[in-house]
C-alpha cells in the first residue's frame, strides 16, 4: 500500500516538473533564437535510509534541442541570423563570455553593441563599440561597416567584427541568465566557417502543436497519478474496515 502512494506521489511530483519545462517553451514560442529543452523521466534510487525497493520518477532536462529555427527577413541593419551550426558571442552580466543566436542587436546610447537583453556583443578584443554614423551594416563573417557621419556613402570604415563560435554542443550549457556557456567555464575560438544573415532573426525553434501534445499528455499522467493516490487511501480505508470486524 505505502509503496504504491509513494510511487504514485513522486510521479505526480515530478510530472508538475516536467509541466513546468513544457509551459517555460511555450511562453518562448516566439522568442527569438529560442532553443527548446529536451526533457526525459527516469527512475532514480532514493536516497538516505529506506526500503530498496524506493525509486523516484524523475523528470530531468536532458539537454537543448539545437535545430535551427526559421529565417525571418526583417530588413533591419542591425537584425542577423547564425546560419546553421554556430553562436555569437556576448559578455555575461558576470563579465565571461557566454553565447546567444538571439540576433536583434541594439545600439546603447554610448555606442555599445548589445543582444536584445542588453548584453555587450564580443568582437576580437572584447565588447564592440560603435562610433556615430549615419549608416551601419553588418556582413555575412560579422564585420561590421559604417558610413562617418557627414561622410558620402561610398566612404566605408569597417569599426569591428564580432565573434562568431561553434563550440562542441556537449560542452554548452544553459545559464540562469538564459545564455549558453561552456561547461568548464572558458571561452571557445571563432570560428570562420560560422555565417550571419544579414537583416534576419532566427525565429524560435519550438513547435508550438507539439508542446501543446505533450501538455495534454502530461495533465493525463498527472490525473492518473492522483487517482492512484486515491485508490490505495481506498483500499487502506477497506482493509482497515475489514481488521475492524474481523
């Protein structure tokens, strides 16, 4: 009887957890360079004092599903697309390099380059500052151009290049901060053969039907999982019935 509570607790447990991964992609259906999680139950001992016979279903990330997403021409100079395999490097709140493919640069009012949440894009020798000017395109290697301001516009300065990598996918993991870092803490070599899409973005990569599929899936095992609860609190209510009248 307790056996089949305890089973039936943690899988209900553990499959809220796994709602809540299903739910953390949908509502990033729509953000741009989004890699969804890849997630998985397995059987875990428990541990500390207690029965062998104790497992705990757990619901564990395993991983990032790097598929690309769509390429969405949006025109903007400062919009870019990773074509295929590949990152662009940025600097953490924290100061280490970390890495996005979300590509809707901004420009700070000092000049820096950042991502879409504010973090400095890395060139070669660091975060890319860009001076004013009255025109700025980024090319395919990640050189990006300027026209000087009351300069004509076939007087280009190429200002910086930002840091294109393709680190071992193994190595990569996801940060609180939503960026990818490497698990051991360094920084991965740019990588030539990494290409931008100019005035493009990467749309996110989750499909929305099926993590809707899996949310319905999952709401089932959860009921299934309660009614089990419910039917051993049952039948420990009838056998302590028949001790009773015995």
């Amino acid at each position: 009887m307790d056996r089949s509570v305890y089973i039936a607790m943690t899988g209900a447990t553990q499959t809220m957890r796994a709602q809540d991964a299903v739910s953390h992609d949908l509502a990033n259906a729509s953000t741009v360079g989004f890699k969804s999680a890849l997630s998985a139950f397995q059987s875990m001992p428990v541990l500390g004092a207690g029965a062998a016979t104790r497992i705990n279903a757990v619901a564990q990330g395993v991983g990032k599903d790097y598929s690309p997403g769509a390429i969405q021409q949006t025109g903007r100079s400062l919009d870019v697309a990773v074509n295929g395999p590949g990152w662009i490097a940025v600097q953490a709140a924290d100061g280490s390099e970390a890495y996005t493919r979300a590509g809707n640069l901004q420009l700070g009012s000092d000049g820096s380059l950042t991502d879409g949440r504010g973090n400095p894009v890395q060139g070669g020798g660091g975060p890319i500052t860009v001076p004013d000017s009255a025109q700025i395109s980024i090319g395919s290697d990640g050189t990006i151009s300027t026209v000087p301001m009351g300069e004509g516009p076939n007087t280009i300065a190429a200002v910086g290049q930002i840091k294109l990598v393709n680190p071992d996918p193994t190595q990569l993991t996801e940060g609180a901060d939503g960026l990818m870092h490497l698990a051991d803490g360094g920084q991965a070599d740019t990588d030539p053969s990494v290409s931008l899409a100019p005035g493009a973005l990467e749309a996110s990569n989750v499909n929305p039907s099926s993590e809707l599929v899996k949310m319905i899936s999952l709401s089932r095992q959860y009921e299934m999982q309660v009614r089990s609860i419910k039917t051993a609190e049952d039948d420990s209510d009838d056998s302590m019935k028949l001790l009773q009248t015995s």
